[in-house]
C-alpha cells in the first residue's frame, strides 16, 4: 500500500543556557510523522498539544530547564489543518511512548484510536513517583483516549527484532519494535514507505551519533539523555540493538529519532530556530 509520510516538528525546546554549555542540543524538535494512507491519517507521536501551549506550566517543572516555545502553530493538530485536512481524519495515534513531549497532543485528537504498549499505558496511568508525574502529565490523558494496548510479540521477528504486526485497524506496514529502557513502555515504530523502511526510534537515542561505533559522544549529548532514562541498563541495551540493525541492514532501514536536530533538518528540510 502506499503511504506518504511528512515529517512535522511539534514542539522546538531550547534549554536552558544549551547555547553555551550544550551547542548541540540548543534546539531540538519533536519529530511527528503524519502518516497519509489510503483511507486515513496516522499520526506517530504527538509533540505538545494546544492545552500545553496555551500555559506550559501544564507540561510540568522540567520545562523550567528545557524551555519549549511557547507556539501553538506549532501543535499538531495546527500543521494538520494547516495543510487542508481536519483533526477528524487522524484515525489512529501511534505513540513510542507516553512522556510529556510526545503525548501532550492527543487531548486534541479525542476520536483517534490510541496504539501503545501496555506497559507504557499502564506507568503512564499510575505515575508511582514525583518523577513518574513529571514525565506523564494527568491532563494529557484526562479525556479517556481510545487506548488499543499491545502486549503481544508477533512470530516474525522484523529484521531479526521481536516486533508487534497487524496493529488493528492499521495497514500491515505499520509495525511496534518495543525498546524499553527511556520508559518502560517505549517502542520503535516501523514504517515501510517507498523509499523503504523507516524507524522511528523515539527517545531510544538523542543524536544519531550515541549509535557511532567509535566516534565520541559530546559529554552533553549523553548527561541529556541519561537523565531521562527509566532503566538506564535497558536502555544502553536498546543503543546495542540498534547499532547492530544499523550494521547488518543500515541500507534498507532509515533509523529516525525524535530530539535529533540533524535528523529532522535532513528530512523535513527545515532549518530549526
Ligand atoms: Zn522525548
């Protein structure tokens, strides 16, 4: 089946002082992909949804470090109808996870079916700490989403990868690759496109070069991304996993994260702020 994918940026942080201390990380952008098949749009992830932008003391205390900017045009749901379509036609939400940055928007999709782990639905439910109600913030979830949970590994692996398929009510080319670790529930989503496979790794890596088989991580790149792990040896697992898909079918699989500035610029040619 054919599938256009655009890739939108729904939400730009610039943390604080990043500029000097982090360069790399100055902006970073919340990958999204509209996902346009035959019969509807599929959204992977959310980013920040309008409620958040409308007051970003909403998307908890940690905004007070990574600073979002404050841009409702930004939202999703803004860039959908922007582009001539109708919030009504996002069908389904596939989320890699259910943190702050990636689900703030699907108050704004109250009829889209919501495809997550289980896993991951149920800490981001019952928050178990201070920590835990930082991350999944209540109100993103106050309006009872549609939730279709998944907890079942299929039997065809996907490029060697334990991988859930046929996702009800999604075409067989959109699949989940659980990569816990980052949250307990987090999981890559595979797209297969025309241009070949794509996976969206979520926040199973920040910058594509934690996946670098020798290169040198920037010290900042890896204090970011450890401070947002759940289970830090789970993730570091998950950084393996991917080098090795990278190595042995690095040229039939696009690997996409959703914080890599790089990655974003290259593929939605936009130039972050
Ligand atoms: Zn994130």
């Amino acid at each position: 089946m054919e599938m256009k994918v655009h890739y939108l940026n729904c939400g730009t942080m610039q943390p604080r002082l990043a500029r000097f201390l982090a360069p790399d990380l100055a902006s970073i952008p919340c990958l999204c992909l509209l996902v346009e098949t035959a019969e509807q749009l599929v959204l992977v992830d959310t980013g920040f949804g309008t409620g958040d932008m409308e007051d970003l003391r909403r998307t908890g205390h940690v905004n007070l470090v990574l600073k979002t900017v404050q841009d409702q045009e930004r939202t999703a749901v803004r860039q959908i109808e922007r582009m001539g379509f109708r919030r009504e036609d996002v069908g389904h939400i596939v989320c890699t996870h259910l943190d702050r940055d990636h689900a703030g928007g699907l108050p704004d999709f109250p009829g889209a079916r919501v495809h997550v782990l289980k896993a991951e639905q149920e800490a981001a439910l019952n928050p178990a700490d201070f920590a835990a109600k930082e991350r999944y913030r209540r109100h993103h979830f106050a309006h009872g989403p549609r939730w279709v949970l998944h907890d079942t590994v299929s039997q065809d692996a996907w490029f060697g990868m334990d991988c859930i398929r046929e996702l009800p009510g999604l075409p067989p080319e959109i699949l989940l690759v659980p990569l816990p670790g980052h949250t307990r529930g987090h999981c890559g989503v595979a797209l297969e496109t025309e241009d070949g496979w794509l996976l969206h790794c979520g926040d199973a890596y920040y910058m594509k070069i934690e996946l670098g088989e020798d290169e040198k991580v920037p010290r900042s790149v890896r204090l970011f991304s450890r401070s947002a792990y759940t289970d830090r040896a789970g993730a570091l697992l998950q950084h393996e996993r991917l080098k090795k898909l990278l190595r042995e079918s690095g040229d039939e699989i696009s690997l996409v994260a959703s914080h890599d500035p790089s990655d974003y610029e290259r593929l939605s040619g936009e130039k972050l702020a």
